[in-house]
C-alpha cells in the first residue's frame, strides 16, 4: 500500500502537466475547421450569386483591414472561408446592400487586439506555463529519490517504537544477554555504577557466525531500553564520492547527541571498518576516511558522553586494531552457535506458531542438528512446515522434519533425475563403506541416516553425528577417524566394485584439509609440536595467498611425507575395517537398492538381526505414518 501511495504522488505532477497542456491546446483553438481562402473579387462573385449564407466583419483599425470570415449555403458544418480587404466604407456599404437583398445575416466585430485582459493573457501565459514546468522539475530533482542535497545527512534510523523484541523472545544466549543487559542498566541508573567509580563500556562488539542472532540481540537491546536507539547497516556510511561518509559519521553523532544517552547499532561494520592501508594498491580513500572520523567520534578529543554503540559483524579478523582498543569497542561478545539446550529453546520459539504432530520431540530434534544456527533452525521448521501444506496435512510430522533437514544441509532430493541400477549400486557401495567404518570404529561419528537419493551435488550421503556434543576440541584419534571415514567410500568402491569413481572427490578434499592442518597447525606428527603455517588470512588477499608459512624447501617435503604417512595409515585401516565386515557392507547396500534411505533404527536393526527382512515393518510404519 506505501508503495502504491508512492507511486501516485511521483505520477501526480506528471498529470498536471499534461492538463495543463491540453488546456493550452484548447485555448489557443487547435480545431479541424476547414478554412478557405478567397480574394476580394472573388467574395464579390459569391456574393453577386447569391451563395453566402452568412458573414462576420472583424474591423481591425491598427492594421487597416477588414478581417472577413464566413459560410457559403453548400458548406458542411466544419468549413468557412476568409478573406482579407482593405478599410472602406464602400466595401462595407456593398456587403451590406447584398445583405439586404438576399437576407443573409451580417455581424461585426471590434478590433480583439484592444481586449487587454486578451493581451495580458497571451503574453504573460507561455511564461506561467515556462515557470510551472521548471517548479515540477526541480522540485523532482531536489526532492525526489536522488536526493542530491542530502549526501552528507546520516541514514541512521531512529526506532520508532512498534513490535519490539524482548529478551525473552531471544532463546538462548544467556551470558551474551546479561553483557548487553548491562548496558540498559547503566542508562537506567548510571548513579550504580558512578558510585563505584565503574566507567560503561562505550562499544560493544557483538561477533559470531552468520545466522546466530547478533542483530536480533540488538534488536532486543532496543526494546528493553528506554531510550532512543539509532541503527544503520556499515555500508550506509560509503558512498562514491571522498568525504561523504566521514560528514555522515559526524551528522549521526550530531543527532545521537542531542538524545542522549541514546544507543546506536552498526550492523556489518565490517564494510567500514576494515584495516586501513591493506591489500595490492593501497588503501579505499572513502572508506578509511569515513572510518578515521568514525574513530575519532567515539574516542577523540570531543566528549560523547551517554551515547553507547552496539556494532555487529561475522568477520573481526579484518577490522582495524584502532577500532578494537579500550576506548571505542571496549568489550567483544562473541554469539557462537548454540548448543543442543539452547537449540531447543530456539526450536520452542519458533515452533509457537506451528501445528506440530505429537510424534515430534524438539529435544531430539536439537540433538540431531550440531552445528545448526539459529537462522538454520527457523528454516528447518520454516521448510516442514511448507513440505506439510504441499503434502495436505493437518500438522507437522517427523518425516517432514527429517526431509527439511536434509534440504537444509544440501538441497531438495532430485527424485525425477533417472539413475541407472549400476550407478545406484556404485553409490550404495560408496555409501555403505562411509557407514560401515563409521559403525566399527571406536572414535568415529555416529552413523543416523544413509541415503542414495541425489541431493545438491551429491549423488548421495551419509549422516554422521558425534555421539555427545562438546566443545569445540577434538583429539587425534578423533582426527584420525574422521580422515578414515572419509576415505572409506573410494576404499568399498575398490574392494567391492574393483573399480574406482569420482564420486570420492569431496571426501579427498575434507580428509586432506584435516591432514594438512594436523600437520601445520596442530603439531599432530612426527615433525613434533610446531605451528607451521598460521590461519590468518589477509584482509585483501586470497586464502592461500593468505597463509604465513614459516618453514625451508626442505621441511616443506617433510610435510608432504607426513600427510601421505596419515592418509597411508588410515586408508589402510579403512580396507581393514571394511575387509572385516563385507557381508555387513553388502547388507547395507542392499537395503539401500532397495529402500534407498535408512535410518538409525534400521541400520542397528540391521547389524543385530543380520538381514534386511526385519526393517520391512519398520519401513511399511513409516510409509503408512507419511500418508
């Protein structure tokens, strides 16, 4: 509807101007009549013929002349001649003595020319029409989108008040809301803290991973302050010309200052405060001005007493030390990806709206979702929810549940895609040697669903969860299972099909990135506890540009032979495990030939029972439950 408002209002000057338009074509009588012609002699002929039906006589003194106009009896309604005489009483004595005769009517006119209303008109309306023309335009330039006079006004937003977020609708996050809860208190009662001599952060850096909730954490600052609250996204501040930015950094402060205490919230900041000078070519003039001005407000010689800043960003390695020291950001909270109890707080949230079946239990469904944001976790139950009205239910189940997940980790399922029985026995041999050393190996991840169902790029998968969740640590054992579960499927592909594919060339990709980083980073090899190379990427730069390698030409082949030593050791583990467990290997792909996804539950029912006959009932249950 404000669209629509906004359209009309940008169309209206438009539709003056055309009335105006055709009202000018009116008044200066822009007609179709049919005028002809005559000379003098030539009216006298008509005249003597007695064909004119009627005459008007416009005496024009200034000029000298007689101004004849009129119709002969054959004309059609939308003709009429002229003609032009000199002034003469005789003229006008003949017209009228053939008047008489053959009684037609006759009518004169003064001169229009001494109307000066008529004159005012004609002159002074090409100028009103020039001078409405040019209001319209420049009004549109200066006051339309564009904008042009307000570069250097600032495009910070003040909240106005509506449906405000609450803490309590912020799940999980617990410390990360007592930080920022601090903040409101002080602006609350800043005596507390005076009292004390405590001095109120005057930035707060909210980072994290995309999807966790930073900006609703500053959304819910918001509404439980009472106070005015400003926000802006980083890429606001940039414009293309030099000196645009820095003037909106000082209007912004200008306003924020004349509401104080006040908060303001930078999302993204990192479009603006990334290292100055960094990168081949220098520095971006616009952007780093923007941010010295920046710096300089918050902690400069002038004083911005009561105004707090929350900023937000998922990239704080590129952000300029200058922005990060006491003084300006004095506090970083970092919002990590929740775990499995804060999962199902933000699955309770989000699932207040949805019918949900009673075969669903949020607390299960956090546990099979590691790694999972909070983003992820309202597009899962988004996902279920439309898989559930496009297969005419009542209510969400678990199978939509299970399908959302997996088009929320790599896509919707190619169910029309045509595969060939030997390319679906390649990936359930594939598949099975990810599940089977998965099954058998003690620090492995534990195996919950196996499918050959071609999603994404993936021609199938096998999802691996670990069996507690933990911090983020991991052992070599650990390591090490996961490189051997990785290569396990190019090893079933050897042992079982005597060939090989390329559908192993993610796995490769994983596992080698693994070894590469036990041997550099973690100090995981007989090279003994050295940090080869460090993670830390320039801000410019590409990623491998971006490695600092700290190590001879000669210790660089020593890498080389301990990541072959690692991949060697658990490639042979893997035709060792799977070696040992063909038949069960075998079981597993022919369950899924011919189910083409098994779960948890049949997989251990599979490994007790030994046959593939005991899921049947398992998988009739479920199909019966879909419908």
């Amino acid at each position: 509807m404000k669209n629509k408002k906004n359209l009309n209002k940008a169309f209206f000057p438009y539709l003056i101007l055309a009335v105006v338009i055709i009202g000018v074509l009116f008044l200066f009588n822009f007609s179709t009549v049919k005028i002809n012609d005559f000379s003098y002699d030539e009216l006298i002929k008509e005249l003597s013929d007695g064909d004119v039906s009627e005459i008007t006589i416009t005496t024009k003194t200034g000029a000298g002349i007689y101004d004849i106009s009129g119709k002969l009896k054959d004309y059609k309604n939308d003709e009429s001649f002229k003609v032009k005489v000199p002034l003469s009483e005789s003229v006008m004595k003949k017209i009228l003595v053939y008047a008489d005769n053959q009684g037609f009517k006759v009518t004169t006119k003064s001169n229009p020319e001494n109307n000066s209303v008529i004159n005012i008109i004609v002159n002074l309306l090409p100028l009103v029409l020039l001078a409405v023309i040019c209001f319209i335009f420049f009004s549109k330039l200066a006051g339309g989108n564009s904008k042009s006079m307000d570069f250097g006004k600032s495009k910070a937003r003040l909240s106005d008040g509506g449906k405000k977020v609450k803490f309590k609708d912020v799940a999980g996050l617990k410390e990360e809301k007592e930080e920022v809860a601090e903040l409101i208190d002080f602006l609350k009662n800043p005596k507390k803290f005076q009292a004390l001599g405590a001095r109120i952060p005057k930035g707060v850096l909210l980072v994290g991973p995309p999807g966790t909730g930073k900006t609703l954490l500053a959304r819910a600052v918001a509404g439980e302050a009472n106070v005015p609250f400003y926000f802006i996204s980083g890429s606001d501040f940039v414009e293309l010309f030099v000196g645009v930015g820095a003037s909106r950094v000082r209007d912004m402060f200008k306003q924020a200052k004349q509401t104080a205490p006040c908060l303001i919230f930078i999302d993204e900041i990192d479009a603006v405060g990334r290292q100055r000078g960094s990168g081949i070519g220098g520095g971006h003039d616009e952007r780093e001005q923007t941010l010295n001005q920046l710096l300089t407000e918050m902690d400069g010689f002038g004083e911005n007493t009561g105004i707090i800043i929350i900023a937000a960003t998922n990239r704080p390695d590129v952000l300029d030390p200058a922005l990060l020291r006491p003084g300006r950001f004095d506090r970083q909270v970092t919002v990590s990806l929740p775990d499995s109890n804060e999962r199902r707080q933000i699955l309770e949230v989000h699932a207040k709206n949805k019918k949900l079946g009673s075969d669903i239990n949020l607390k299960n469904i956090s546990a099979r979702t590691p790694g999972f944001s909070g983003a992820d976790l309202e597009n899962l139950l988004n996902e279920a929810a439309l898989l559930a009205v496009r297969r005419n239910k009542s209510e969400i189940n678990m199978n939509e549940i299970d399908e959302a997940t997996d088009r929320v980790l790599l896509g919707p399922a190619k169910t029309s895609r045509k595969i060939t029985e030997k390319e679906k026995r390649l990936v359930s041999i594939h598949e099975a040697g990810h599940a089977v050393v998965g099954l058998k190996l003690k620090d492995a991840n534990e195996v919950h669903k196996i499918t050959i169902i071609p999603r994404g790029m993936a021609g199938g998968y096998t999802m691996m969860l670990p069996k507690e969740e933990k911090i983020a640590i991991s052992t070599k054992e650990e390591l090490l299972a996961s490189i051997t579960g990785l290569l396990s499927g190019r090893v079933a592909e050897e042992l079982f099909l005597g060939q090989i594919t390329t559908g192993a060339s993610d796995d490769f990709k994983k596992a080698t990135s693994i070894v590469r980083s036990m041997v550099t980073e973690y100090g995981m090899s007989d090279l003994g506890p050295l940090q080869l190379e460090t993670p830390n990427e320039s801000v410019f730069l590409g990623r491998d540009y971006g490695k600092t390698k700290n190590f001879s030409d000669k210790v660089a082949h020593e890498i080389d032979e301990e990541e072959r030593k690692i991949i060697d050791q658990c490639y042979k583990e893997s035709k060792s495990i799977l070696q040992k467990n063909k038949d069960l290997v075998m079981l597993i792909s022919e369950a899924l030939m011919k189910y083409e996804t098994i779960t948890k539950e049949q997989i251990d029912a599979i490994v007790e029972n030994k046959n593939i006959d005991c899921i049947e009932n398992m998988i009739d249950n479920k199909d019966s439950n879909e419908d």
